[in-house]
C-alpha cells in the first residue's frame, strides 16, 4: 500500500514539473493572458502596430504559473480585428450621402463608378437610393471598394457584427 502512495505521489510531481502540457501561445483562453492597450498614432488613430494582413497586434503575456509555447521575452503577439489601414473617411461618405447622393457623389467617392453614374443618370433611381445609401453608408453596410476600410476616430461609431465563437462569453440566466 505504501509502495502505491509513494509511486503516485512520484508520478504527480513528475508531471507537475515537466514541460509536457504546453500549449502554443496563439490557443490560450480568454483569462489566460493579459494584453497592452493597442498604440495609436495620435495625428491618424490608426494602430502603430500591425501584422502582415492590415491587422492590429497587442503584446500579451500569459498569467503567471502558465506556459506556452511561443514566447518572446516573456511575451507573445496576439492579432486583433481591428483595420491598420483606412482608405476613405467615413464622415466625408456620410456627407456626401446625405447632400450630393442624389447625383451619385457618394459612391463615386467610394469607388463604385457604375453605381455612382447610374444614380447620377436617375437621380438616385428617383431619390429611392438616395435614401437607402444614406441609411447603408450611417450602417456602415457599404464599405469602400477594394476592400478597404472607413478612416474614424479609434473610438468613433463603428459597427461591428457579433459573431459567437468558441471564446464568447455568454452570461447564464437567472
């Protein structure tokens, strides 16, 4: 019997120091690492700091007592959702929406040439799309072509979609 306990109590510690249970640092869990403030550019509000696909980074550090593989001085980059680059102001859509989107200014300025020139040639398909642009562009559903993004303040009126993934929290009900 005590042969067991001291074999058990061997194995335990065993597998409590070694490095078997590492986990890349990209798959830890929401609470498992605390992350930076993303750096803003102060003049442009874009991030400082950005990966290869146009995404901001922030510099993570796993809690303490957790590894994970992947780390550098103590920290690893975790990609964020949020646009590096901006090709188009989104204040400046929104205007010409509202004023001249009856001539098609909007979407010229967005880079939607036929769109555009079809509205100007209708005057807004008879002010129908006017008013549906206006509603499109405040929603942020139209966004500027060529897949770029609207340039606004870090912490202007976006509109992001809520996607439920693996890592979204949902509050139990009472």
């Amino acid at each position: 019997m005590l042969g067991k306990f001291i074999l058990f109590y061997c194995l335990i510690c065993v597998l409590q120091f070694c490095d078997v249970a590492h986990v890349p640092c990209d798959q830890l869990l929401p609470g498992q690492y605390l992350c930076n403030e993303i750096v803003l550019n102060p003049e442009t509000d874009l991030p400082l700091h950005c990966d290869g696909n146009d995404k901001a980074i922030r510099f993570c550090t796993p809690i303490r007592g957790l590894n994970c593989q992947g780390l550098m001085n103590g920290s690893f980059i975790k990609s964020t959702d949020i646009s590096c680059e901006a090709t188009r102001s989104f204040r400046t859509a929104l205007l010409l929406s509202v004023f001249f989107g009856w001539l098609g200014f909007d979407r010229f300025y967005l880079g939607y040439y036929s769109i555009g020139l079809f509205k100007m040639c209708t005057f807004g398909f008879f002010f129908l799309f006017h008013l549906i642009d206006i509603i499109l562009i405040a929603l942020q559903i139209v966004k500027p072509a060529g897949g770029g993004s609207y340039q606004m303040n870090a912490y202007g009126p976006k509109v992001l979609g809520i996607h439920f993934t693996n890592m979204t929290n949902i509050r139990p009900e009472n």
